[in-house]
C-alpha cells in the first residue's frame, strides 16, 4: 500500500523571516530532498535522511502550536507527491498554506491550493535552469518571486527580468546573499547596503528583505 505520509526533515514554530509576511508566526514543515545544489544553501541538512511521517503525525504535530499559518518548504516541499494531500488537509483544518519552491518543478496544482512562494534562481546560485518561465502561467497575483542576490551581476539579471514586466505577480523580493550569513559557497557576496543602493538607484518595484530569523537569532538559525 502507498505510503500516505510525509518525508521530513523537521518541524518548528518560528516567525516567518521573509516574505510579505514577514514577523508573523508560523509553523515551518521542511520536507527532506532537492534535486538542485545551489551555490549558497543554507539547508543542505535537508537534502538527505529524514524522518517518515505520516499525515496524522504532522498534523499533531502542526497542532502543538497556536497559529494560523504553516510553510511548506525544503529541500523541495513539491518534489513529493503526497505534498498536495497534505497542503488540502491543512485547509481543512482552516491553516493558510504558503509553499516555498525552487521554481524548477510545475506549480500549477499548488498554486491552486496554497500561496506561493517561488525562487527565480539568478545565475550566481549555479542552478540557473529557467524552469520559472513554464510557472509564470500558474502565479496569482498574491503569489511571491524570490531573488536570491549573490553580485552585481545577479542584480543586473534580475532587476531585466523585473523591468521586461513578465513576471505575473507584483509582490517581488531581493534578498541578499552575505558571506556572513548563508552558507559559504563559489559566491561573491552580497552585501545588504549595496543591494538596497541599486534598488533605490533605480527606483525597482521590489521589496527589499534580509533573513529577519538570521538577524534576531544568529547565522545558524533555521527558517525561511
Ligand atoms: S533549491 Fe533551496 S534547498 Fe535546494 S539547493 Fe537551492 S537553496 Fe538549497
């Protein structure tokens, strides 16, 4: 019989470090796998090993914590298949649902059922495929893009992207890829300051953000 359960690599109640949510409470489910390797990881832990579980363990787990909204994220939280059960229970328990993806597998269901967060993979994280260009159908306008800045050259990429005005949403973040807070990788860096100097010089529609949970608690600190 198929397994109707969940590979996972931890579950906690934090407050959400990114996002136009960020500082809400939330609850993180980060599911074990990826089948990217990108150059500033930060949840490599996450790529292997983990811990079968099924649907009503999550849930009792997820239940532990008084709040209203649960983070589906990885590794790659859409590379499982029972991922889109699991995102309809929660519903019915009257949980909103965002999903963080890499953008390199089909959102199309998800984007049906939950918000979606999706990373544009820039050129400095090595795994640069282009598979957002298949998703951008399937985004609703209170979706998210991501953009992990790692150079200038990065930002450059990235703010053409913005500027060409193909991306379907207008909630878009940059965020900066520092040497003292994500892992260390074959990146340049990017320093905060900087980042926000180019968005103003400008003037993007983009929302500027810096990993809050790395703020308040530390490098090593888990969150999304
Ligand atoms: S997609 Fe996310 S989890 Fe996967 S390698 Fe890239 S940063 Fe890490």
């Amino acid at each position: 019989m198929a397994f109707t359960g969940l590979l996972i690599t931890e579950i906690f109640y934090s407050l959400q470090g990114e996002t136009s949510l960020i500082g809400v409470p939330f609850v993180f489910i980060r599911l074990t796998g990826c089948n990217l390797r990108c150059t500033y990881c930060d949840s490599v832990y996450s790529f292997k090993g983990g811990k079968k579980m099924s649907f009503e363990e999550v849930m009792a787990e997820v239940k532990k914590y008084k709040v209203k909204h649960v983070l589906m994220t990885g590794g790659e939280p859409l590379l499982q298949r029972n991922t889109l059960e699991f995102i309809d229970l929660l519903k019915t328990e009257g949980y909103q649902v965002s999903v963080e993806t890499h953008g390199e597998v089909s959102v199309e269901e998800a984007s049906k059922k939950a918000r979606i967060i999706m990373d544009i993979k820039t050129p400095g994280s090595g795994m640069s495929r282009g598979g957002y260009i298949k998703n951008f159908p399937f985004l609703k306008p209170t979706d998210e893009v991501k953009f992990v800045i790692t150079s200038k050259d990065d930002y450059s990429w990235a703010r053409d992207l913005v500027k060409s005005g193909t991306i379907p949403t207008e909630e878009i973040l940059f965020s900066p890829a520092m040497l003292a807070l994500n892992s260390p990788g074959k990146y340049e860096g990017m320093e905060p300051r900087t980042l926000a100097d180019l968005i103003v010089g400008d003037q993007l529609p983009v929302r500027f953000q810096w990993q809050l949970h790395k703020l308040l608690w530390g490098a090593d600190t888990k969150g999304v």
